[in-house]
C-alpha cells in the first residue's frame, strides 16, 4: 500500500484497533481508580459527618445518598449499552460490542442495588419493604430486562456472532423502556390514590444537595472504571480464545 | 460521627449492603482482569515457544 | 406481495395441516386457567375479580409456548436459508409469519375464553371486553414473541431464554389488556387502555418483522 492508499488513522480508526484500545485507555485506569476512592471518601464524610437530617425524613435521608445515584446508574448505564449497540450496528465500530458486554452485569448490579436500597428507605419512610408503585416496578422490569441480556450473552456459543443480535435486543429494550415506564405508571395510579414514592424531595438545601452530588459523582466515575477495566478484560478474553484456537489447530501438526 | 435517628439499622444496612455489593462488583472485575491477564501471558509464552522452536 | 402471501398460506396449511398443534395449546390454555381455583380457592367473587388476570396470563404463557415452532423447523429443513435469498425480503415473510402465527395460536385462543369464562365465575359484559381486549393485545404478544423467538433461534436453551426476554417487555401488554376490562378507574379507564393497546400492538406488529429479519440475517452469517 501506497502512502496515499493507506486508510487514515484517525483516533476513532485507532480506538477501533482493541489491542490499540486497551494500550491507549490503560493509563486512564489507576487515575480513574484514584478519582473513584477519593470522591467515596468524600461523599461518606459528607454524608456521616456532615450533613444534616432533612426536616422531614429525618436521618433516613442519608440512604438517599447510595439510592438516587445507583438508580441514575441503572438507567445511564442501560443508554451506554444503547449507544454502544448502535455503535455495533450502524458503525461497526469493534469496540462497541465490547462495550455493550461489558455494561450489561455492571447495569444489572446496580439496579439491583437501586431497589435494596430504595426498599430499605420505604420501610421506614412509608411503611413497607416494597410498594408496587411506578418507579420500583420499573426498576424491578428493567432488572429482569439486564439480567435477560445477561444470560442471552451467555447462551451464544460465538461471541462475536452473539454482538449484533444482543445489540438487536438492547434496542428493542430501549425503545420498550419508556412504554413500559408510562404503563407501569398508568396502572400504579390505577391501584394506589396514595402516596407514591418520590427519591428526590421537593426542596433540597444545599448541605443535603452536596453529599448527593458528591456520591453521585463518586458512582459515576466507580461505572466508568469498571466499565474500562472489564472492557480489557474482554478484549484479553477474545484474544486469548483466538490463541487457544492456533493452539489447538497447531497441535494436531 | 452525627446520631443516625430512630430508623439507623436501615441506614446502616443500606450502606453495608451498597458496600458489600460494590465489593462484590469489583472483586469480580478485578479478579476477571487478573484471571485473563494470567492465562494470556501464559499463552503467550506458549505462542513464543512453539514459534521459536524450528 | 405474493411472496408475502404464499408464505402466508404456507405457514397456515403447516399449522393446520399439522398433529393438532393448535388444539394442544388450547388445551394448555384452558388447564392454566381451570387449575386456578385450585390455587386460590372456588370462591365466585374473588375468581370474578381475578378472572381478566387470569385469562390474560393464560394467555401469555400458551403464546410463549407456540414460540418454538416459528423459526426452528424451517432452520432445520433449510426452508430458512432459502426464505433469506427470496426476492420478498425476509421482513416480509417474518410479516406473513407473526399474522399465520396470531391466526394459529392466539384466535384459537380468544375462541376458548367462554369456556374459561364459565369456570371462572365472569359474568357477560366482563366476559365480551375480555375477548375485546384479547383481539386488540395479542397481536403485540405475537409480534413481541416472534422478535424473541428470532433473536433466541441459534442460542442454548432458547425455549427457556425467549420467554425470559419477551416477558418484560409485555409487561405494558398486561397492564393494558386487563386495564381494558376491569374498570377500576371509571369507564373512561377501559377505553384508554383499549387505545393504549391497540396503539402496542399496531406499533409491535409493524416493527417487530425488521427486528426478527435483522436477528435472523445475523444469527446465520
């Protein structure tokens, strides 16, 4: 190839490369890991030492402080998996897949953190370990729905082949997620008049406003390094399926 | 460290749980990542063997 | 079109031309319903109030069972390769295949409410919006399940995996369809929820063919 032939190698070609991806993000991990642990022990502090009880949940509104970002990062990591599986589909973007597998358990464990915590602040907030209202209940389908993409990566024998209709799936999700959302919703109001659970009182002082921001920020930054970290660790997995393959096929020489 | 009211088992164990959870989470990244990392460079090693033996 | 509507009368004649296929899921159908009172007691009222929930997750469970026979037989006969190298697009005959499918497995099964109807203390007009809401919400339960089914066809355990990534997404299906009959919320209730249902399947019915065609294509590559 000809200098003027080669393709260029813009940074999204580059990205693109996973052996390439892997060696240009890993020095973004221990500063990311660092950034994480700092923003935890800031938002701990914040939320044992110094901060307030809200004037009408009292003390228990420091469980809001682990609830509202795990539930954010249930639903921010589903649209990182979204992004990722238009990234399969439409660009082919190689990274993308790996992206999308990734995501998937990390979405799962966090939502699921959203509904213990958000049962363990109902109960004596209003009452009940869980209450069939709008926002846990999506919470619960959205669940089911991680957990779904879960074992489907799984049940593919070829992971590759597995990226695309996975990728299929978490879209089909996502445009069923908001109809889901407004029936869920719709059938609530149905059954219970009452209160609804709401995470995010009316009013928010600044002093309750900073550990939650604070812990939101520390979440956040925990997903994306996670998120990196098992990125490589998948694109190891595929690298090392492809050796043992040469391996395999070379013995029999 | 500030009283946590009336409700502070549930306070303690949400966060105990958020933090077992979260333990749990990179645990198994990490131990993933090391896994992985392990059985490459033992691959690699065998790769290099075989393609330096003639 | 005539594409379209020669695999149309395909899937209809193998359906129907087949061991009484569609009489076992009737029969399922029926037995889930009828061993309900066995679970929760006979009592007429409470069966009466729990009678559209149970018909609907009836329903749902006898509509994930015909998912198995929509794209495997044809993957192991060939008929599937030879349907993705038609001049009809593959999106089509997937069209022609989740309306055979309604055709064979859910009317069939709307046409077995009454029975379930008797057993189940419902009285008439319960009863008519029950088969209303029934007509207006399984084609969107056909058409999710036909998404899943093409997405599960090269997977371990799809019998198993497709109902478990099809049933959050009928959820709203659900909700709707019993929403449709028993107007907990006033009479102006039943009517949105018949829209809202309608509006599901309408909207499932006309994407899920390029979804499944996609899922197929990509499976077999």
């Amino acid at each position: 190839m000809s200098i003027d032939t080669a393709p260029k190698m813009t940074w999204w070609n580059r990205l693109a490369h996973p052996g390439q991806f892997v060696a240009w993000t890993r020095p973004l991990l221990w500063p990311l890991a660092i950034l994480t642990i700092a923003l935890f022990a800031l938002g701990l502090w914040f939320a044992f030492f110094n901060s307030p009880a809200d004037y009408q949940m009292g003390d228990t509104v420091r469980i809001m402080y682990v609830h509202v970002p795990t539930a954010w990062l249930s639903q921010f990591v589903y649209a990182t998996m979204a992004l990722s599986a238009l990234g399969t589909l439409v660009w082919r973007h190689p990274m993308a897949d790996v992206s999308m597998k990734a995501a998937a358990p990390l979405g799962a464990a966090f939502t699921a953190m959203a509904l213990y915590t958000g049962s363990l602040w109902g109960r004596p907030t209003w009452g009940t370990f869980w209450e069939w209202d709008g926002r846990m209940t999506s919470t619960l389908v959205l669940l089911f729905i991680y957990l779904g993409i879960v074992a489907l990566w799984r049940a593919f024998d070829d992971q590759l082949r597995a990226a695309r209709v996975v990728a299929i799936f978490t879209l089909v999700g996502a445009v069923n997620i908001p109809i889901i959302k407004f029936s869920v919703d719709w059938w609530s109001t149905l059954h219970q008049p009452a209160s609804v659970f709401t995470p995010e009182g009316p009013k928010m002082p600044l002093s309750i406003l900073m550990p939650l921001l604070v812990m939101f920020f520390a979440f956040t930054f925990l997903f994306a390094t996670l998120q990196l970290l098992a990125m490589h660790t998948e694109v190891r997995r595929r690298r090392i399926a492809t050796l043992e393959r040469r391996l395999a096929q070379g013995a029999g020489r | 460290m500030i009283g946590l009211g009336a409700h502070a088992e549930f306070i303690v164990a949400a966060y105990a749980g958020v933090f077992a959870g979260l333990a749990l989470l990179v645990g198994w990244t990490l131990g993933a990542a090391y896994l992985t990392r392990r059985r490459l460079d033992s691959l690699g090693e065998r790769e290099r063997d075989r393609s330096a033996r003639p | 079109m005539s594409g379209f509507l020669a695999t149309l009368r395909r899937e209809l004649r193998l359906a129907l031309g087949g061991s009484g296929d569609i009489l076992t899921l009737v029969l399922f159908f029926v037995i889930v319903g009828a061993i309900t009172p066995f679970a929760i007691g006979p009592n007429p009222a409470l069966l009466a109030r729990l009678a559209p929930g149970i018909v609907w997750i009836a329903a749902f469970l006898a509509m994930l069972l015909g998912l198995d026979r929509l794209f495997r037989d044809d993957r192991d006969d060939g008929t599937l390769a030879l349907y993705r190298l038609a001049e009809t697009s593959l999106a089509g005959i997937v069209a022609a295949k989740v309306i055979a499918h309604w055709l064979t497995a859910a009317l069939p099964l709307v046409l077995a409410t009454p029975l379930l109807a008797l057993l189940l203390a419902m009285d008439g007009p319960t009863f008519w919006r029950t088969v209303l809401s029934l007509l207006l919400g399984t084609p969107a339960l056909a058409a999710f399940g036909t998404i899943g089914a093409a997405i599960t066809m090269t997977t371990r355990r799809a019998a198993l995996l497709a109902p478990i990534l099809i049933a959050p997404l009928s959820v709203p299906v659900l909700i709707f369809g019993v929403g449709a009959i028993t107007p907990l919320g006033g009479p102006d209730q039943a009517g949105a929820a018949l829209l809202f249902l309608a509006a599901l399947s309408l909207m499932a019915l006309a994407l899920s063919p390029f979804a499944a065609a996609l899922a197929i294509d990509w499976s077999e590559e």
